[in-house]
C-alpha cells in the first residue's frame, strides 16, 4: 500500500510527538510542535478539533447526538464530555487515536463541580467555610478522582457572582461577594489543575460563565443581563479575571445576552476583555448549544451566521451545537472566515492537549488501577466530613439549646430530608453515588447509639399532605428534644430550577408549627441549595443549622456539630432576604441620597418590610462567644504608596474552644462616583481555645482603596475612609483613616 505524503508526514510528526519527554516541554517547543501539527491538518481536521459533543453516559443539556462514536471515529469531534471511567474512556480514545488519520487525542470534559465521587458539600456551602485551604483541598481530591476515571478537564469553577437567591445556580458559586468569590475561585483553579498540568492528577479547570450569568433578570435561569459597565467591571468581573490568573486554562462562555450581545456572540467579551485586555492565551468553549441559541435570540438568522459570529467573537470550541461542523468550511471557502481563525483556535486546544501529556500517551488518564485505588478513599472520606462540617452556618442558638448533650435519652428525628439520601449530595453531583451518602438520620444514630431514636418523616418534601403529621407529633411528645430536618429537594436549585418563591416548599412550615406546638424543645436542620425565606422559623424555633447541601458525608457531619464534637464556624457567603420583594439585597449596597430613616417617610424603604435581611452576610453564630476590641490604626493617614496596618484584639470569651471568621470591610466615605456602604477587603480564620485571645491584623494598600472612578480609570481617590472589622457585615468595630 502506497502512504500518502502528507499522511507520512503526519506519522512522522505523530512519532515525533511520541517519543517526547511528558515534562519541562519549553514554550518555544510546545509551540513550534503544536504549529507543525496545525499545518499538517486539512480544514476539516481543524474543525474537528473545535468541536465538542456529550456521550450519552449522562445528560447535561437538552440535546444528545447519538453519533458521537461516529463522530469520533471520523474526526469530527476534538473532546468529548459526560464520558468517564478508566475503560470507557480507553474505549472512545482508542476510536479517535486508531482512526483518524492525525491521532490526535481527545480531550474528556465533565462537570465535577464539587467532587467526582466522593461529593464534597456544594459550592455555596464551602464559601460558607472561608476557608480556602480546604476548599482547595476539595478540588484537588476532586481532580485525584476524576483523572483516575480517564477525565482531563473541569467545566468548573462557576465564577458567577449572584444577588438573586431565586436563581438556581447560586448554589454553584461563591456568593455575592466579588471579594470572596475571586479568593474562593482561584483556590478551586489551583486544587483541580494543581502543580503541574502534565502530571497524572491534574484537571484542567474552565472558568464559567463569562460573563455575568449571575445577574440574569428575576433570577431565572437563562434570562438576559443588563448591567452598566461599571458594575461588570467592579462586582462581576473580577472572579472569572482571579481564576485565570490563578492559571485557570480554559473559559466557558454563558448563555444569557450583556446588554444585547449574547456572551456566545461577544468580541467585546471574548477578545476584548479575555484576551486584549487580560492576556488570556487558553482557549474559550460556548455553553452547551449556545452557538444554537445565537438564532434564538434572534442575532443569527442560520447556522452560518451563528458561527460566523461565535468565531469572529474568539470562541474557540462549539460545545454540542455542532454548528463549527457544519458551517465553518463553507465560512473558509467562501471567505467570510479567515483559516489562521480557524488555526489559531486549534493550536490552543492542541497546545492544552500536549500539556496535558496527551501526545505522549493518549491512555495516560484511562488508568483501572488508579481507579481502583484513588476513589473514596478512607482520607478524601474524612476530608470531606471535614469541610461539610466547616460548611454548616448556625443561624440561631436560643438559651444555648445546641450542642445536644450526648446523654439524651429520646431524641426525635423528624422531617422529609431527615432519612433522605439523594437530595444530599445535590445538583451536579457528578459520578457521585447517592446510595453512598451518609443520612442524618444515620449520622445521629451513629453518634448517640445509646440514645433512644424515634423517627418520623411527617410529610414530603413538596407535597400538600399532612397524613404524617400525626405520626410526627407523637414522636417529638415522647422526646427531649426534636431534630427537625427541612428544606429543599436536591433538583430545586442548579440548572433551570429558578424558584419565584423561596420559602419552604410543601407543608414543611406547617410540620414546623405543629412540632412546636408540642413545647419540645426543637432544632431545625436546613439542607437547601440557596438562601431561603424563614422568617418563622426565625421567629419560632430556637436554634436553626443551616446545612445547605453537605455531600457524601452528610449526616456524620452534622451529627458532629450537633453534638458538639465540632463547634460551628461558617460564615453566610450570601444575604437571606425577609421575602423576594427585598431581592436583590446585598450587604454592599449604596447609600442612595436618601439613606433609611424611620422617622421621615421621605427615605428609601418599604411600606411592608424592613430593608434588613433576614440574616445578613459573613453572618454566623457559634457555640462560644467572641468579643472585639476597639480596632488599633498603625497610622491616621497614608500616602498613595503607603500601607496601613490595620489591628483588633479578639477574644474567646465562652464556654467552647472555637474557629471566628474575622471579615475587614472599608467605605470609601466621598468620592467621585457613589460607593457601597461596605466592601469585604479581607477577613482571618482564627482558632481559639477559650479564654485565649489574639490580635488579628490587615494590612491595607492602595489595592483595597481603589475602584472604577467617574472617568472609569481604576484607582484610588483622595479622602477619608472608613474601616470595620467584627464577625458579620452588621457587627463591626469601626475607625476612620484618609489617603492623603
Ligand atoms: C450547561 C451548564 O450551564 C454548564 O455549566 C455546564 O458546564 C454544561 N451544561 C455542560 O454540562
């Protein structure tokens, strides 16, 4: 058989390829191999290459393609997502390397959002933990056990700041907080890309969804964005840009429009901002069929033109759309699309590709023995439980009800989540066996075996019937106390699950009126995926846990912090409003020209409701009680170099040893546009014994001074400033220092 030259020539460059060390590759090289690659490919090769198409092991998105082995065996696909597991993957790499005529690797990409098999607690959860150490900690052990399932890239983390607890998706973010988010996003980059790329448990991480996906209209999911420039830039920018310079690879495009142009459509966005502006070098994937959905929203009129646009705005990978496929050689032909676009776009995907060692072994992931050895392993287990239990955020603790004494004889465990196992582990719980998971019903047996444990479920989640009530009742009449488990069905938030209502869904509320009827003394378990409207429960019961969506691990965890073996330490990452007509509703608002004042109607107000939250952010009790000194200045004023140190004494002054979130916020008192009333600009995680004390310092620069200014130029302006430091954005010592 006669090889054909430019297929010899690939052959050559494909043993080229092989026999290159996986590490310490220069730039120079990886660059001159990948661009020998490129100019051995035909277009359709190329287009191939910016493909992107689920397998039908799981379901993300409305459309599956059944032919995506097809696809693969013909080069029309350069990664495949929703495919996991050492053999399958082989399987399907086999398919494209043994096929094609370039075998080239594919990329496998899936959403281990917050762990692949040993499910961490849900994103929102471990902001609440502002702990950064182990929120990396999560995503590296979430990487250790997607990569040994044969998976090399993360549609994760969700960088997407939110206001609005009626969308779905905050759960998968970091909160309100610009601040926070950026720190919490570029830990996660850094635990799931860890050290090297080119080692075995690396996952390469995928920013999302650029840009300001959190701010869709109403909170519904998918809805459009309309924002000044000023508030992309200050609030919504800055924890995708944190990620990328956390070395984050790769960035997905969100579904909803910016003022008009669909994210997906977005040269501002895209090229602008990701790459003229931030340098950004990795490459861009759309949302699943958002090249599609160009036509929907009515900026396309056919396939072509939809391309046409994502290519020209600097996407670089169609995600399911199958668009590229179908429109970009006739782009090429007929000149509307230069090919260097096109060879651009590839050399970034196959550059990923080569880092990741690929073109060394295209199998290197698909390993059986890693995945028999390196899923749940009895050390990610006891990680797991240990950042579930540093998600927990204690809302209420009347006359010191919590911690339960071990010693109680009865206690009841009542509710529709309190045996409940598949709502624990969430929305986008990956390869995640719920079967696995931990209930609370479990956790509290398994702690207290001696105690006498009744149960009752009471009534469903959201059903209207109120046949188990009785059954409850009786119960918490025989109990020295109730645990009372409420909340959310895991498929409430995440994805398409807006709620316009974010209260209590079902009969829940009406179960925790009549429970407290009996006069037991009850604490309320709240496993929800968002921020929701309890006022009263608030009002009524005595000590509330807010226990979000913990994972695998669920119902150990809460145990230990019902029972003390773990005194609770998170902090709200997000605002609880009293109702939705308070929404949006952030402790960083401004002052308006008409600040709150009860006595003259003529301020900003509701006629119905206060302008509090229900339970503001950084907001969180503890079993032990932390008082705070007067804040210390190192000086009155500083220079534009100059840094100020910033110092407040806290001490532990209760019962318990305990972990105190220490959060600074600074306001900028006048300045040339309006500025919030407070802005996170740090915050220390402490532990102290009781009785102890320490000193906790910032250190403020021009950095923590500076914003977008009237001509929107980022810097900091002359003035007097504010700073507080306390325990929650409402609970702050305050002192006041100028730049001078
Ligand atoms: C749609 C979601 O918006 C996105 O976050 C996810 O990564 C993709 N589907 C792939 O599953």
């Amino acid at each position: 058989m006669k090889i054909k030259f430019p297929l010899m020539i690939a052959v050559l460059s494909w043993a080229l390829f092989s026999c290159q060390p996986t590490v310490k590759k220069s730039a120079d090289s990886i660059d001159a191999k990948v661009d020998s690659i490129v100019s051995l490919m035909t277009l359709e090769e190329k287009i191939g290459q910016l493909t992107l198409f689920t397998s039908d092991m799981d379901q993300t998105g409305a459309f599956i393609r059944k032919e995506y082995e097809e696809d693969i065996k013909q080069g029309r696909v350069g990664s495949i997502f929703n495919a996991y597991g050492a053999e399958y993957t082989r399987k399907l790499q086999k398919m494209a390397v043994e096929n094609t005529r370039m075998k080239i690797p594919l990329l496998f990409g899936y959403d281990v959002i917050h762990g692949h098999r040993t499910i961490f607690p849900m994103p929102l959860a471990e902001a609440a933990s502002w702990d950064l150490e182990i929120i990396e900690k999560s995503a590296r052990i979430a990487a250790i056990e997607a990569t040994a399932e044969g998976l090399h890239w993360t549609f994760a983390p969700m960088a997407d700041v939110s206001f609005d607890p009626r969308w779905g998706r905050i759960i998968e973010g970091a909160g309100e907080d610009t601040y926070l988010a950026s720190l919490i996003s570029a830990a996660r980059v850094k635990g799931f890309q860890g050290d090297n790329l080119s080692d075995l448990n690396t996952l390469v991480a995928c920013v999302k969804h650029f840009a300001a996906y959190g701010a869709s209209q109403a909170g519904r999911d998918y809805h459009s964005v309309d924002m000044s420039e000023r508030m992309l830039r200050e609030v919504y920018l800055p924890p995708y840009k944190a990620a990328l310079d956390a070395g984050a690879m790769t960035v997905m495009t969100s579904f909803n429009d910016l003022n008009g142009i669909p994210a997906t459509a977005s040269k501002y966005l895209m090229t602008e901002i990701l790459r003229d502006e931030w340098g950004f070098e990795g490459f861009i994937v759309t949302d699943y069929t958002s090249i599609m959905e160009l036509m929907y929203h009515g900026v396309a009129a056919d396939t072509l033109e939809a391309s046409l646009l994502s290519i020209n705005a600097g996407v670089d990978i169609d995600m399911q759309a199958g668009f590229y496929n179908t429109a970009l050689t006739r782009l090429v032909e007929t000149k509307q699309v230069d090919e260097e676009l096109i060879n651009i776009a590839v050399r970034r995907i196959l550059k990923v590709k080569y880092l990741l060692g690929l073109f060394d072994d295209p199998y290197r992931y698909s390993s059986t023995e890693r995945e028999a050895t390196e899923i749940m392993t009895p050390e990610f287990i006891e990680t797991a439980r240990d950042v579930a239990r540093k998600s927990i955020v204690l809302l209420k603790n009347e006359n010191q009800l919590l911690p339960i004494d071990p010693a109680t004889k009865t206690i009841a465990v009542i509710g529709p989540l309190s045996e409940s196992r598949r709502d624990l582990i969430g929305s986008w719980s990956a390869a995640g066996d719920w079967a696995k998971s931990v209930t609370l019903l479990e956790g509290i047996k398994a702690r207290v075996p001696n105690a006498r444990i009744l149960h009752a479920q009471g009534c469903d989640i959201d059903g209207k019937s109120k046949d188990g009530f009785a059954q409850a009742i009786a119960a918490a009449r025989q109990a020295d106390v109730v645990v009372l488990a409420l909340g959310e069905a895991y498929w409430m938030s995440g994805e398409a699950a807006s709620r316009s209502d974010i209260g209590l869904p079902g009969v829940q509320q009406q179960l925790a009126e009549a429970i407290h009827a009996t006069g037991k003394p009850v604490v309320a378990v709240l496993m929800n995926g968002r921020p929701l409207t309890i006022n009263w429960l608030d009002e009524n019961i005595p000590a509330i846990l807010q226990t979000w969506f913990l994972g695998t691990t669920t119902g150990n965890a809460i145990a230990d912090v019902l029972f003390g073996d773990y005194n609770p330490s998170g902090k709200l990452p997000v605002t609880f409003p009293k109702n939705v007509g308070q929404i949006p509703i952030h402790y960083n608002m401004k002052n308006t020209g008409r600040p709150f004042d009860a006595n003259n109607k003529y301020t900003t107000k509701y006629l119905d409701v206060s302008n509090e939250p229900l339970y503001p952010f950084g907001f969180g009790l503890s079993y032990t009680t932390f008082a705070y000194d007067e804040i210390e200045l190192s000086k009155s004023s500083i220079g534009l170099e100059e840094t100020l140190t910033v110092s407040i004494n806290v001490a532990n002054t209760g019962d318990f040893d305990g972990e105190e979130v220490v959060q600074m916020y600074i306001r900028d008192k006048v300045a040339s546009v309006s500025r919030p009333v407070k802005e996170l600009k740090g915050f220390k995680k402490i532990n102290l014994k009781k009785g102890e004390s320490q000193k906790v310092s910032f250190e403020i620069g021009l950095e923590a001074l500076s914003f977008y200014r009237a001509d929107m130029s980022f810097g900091a302006e002359k003035g007097d400033f504010e700073v507080m430091i306390g325990g929650s954005s409402v609970d702050t010592k305050s002192a006041s220092f100028s730049l001078k």
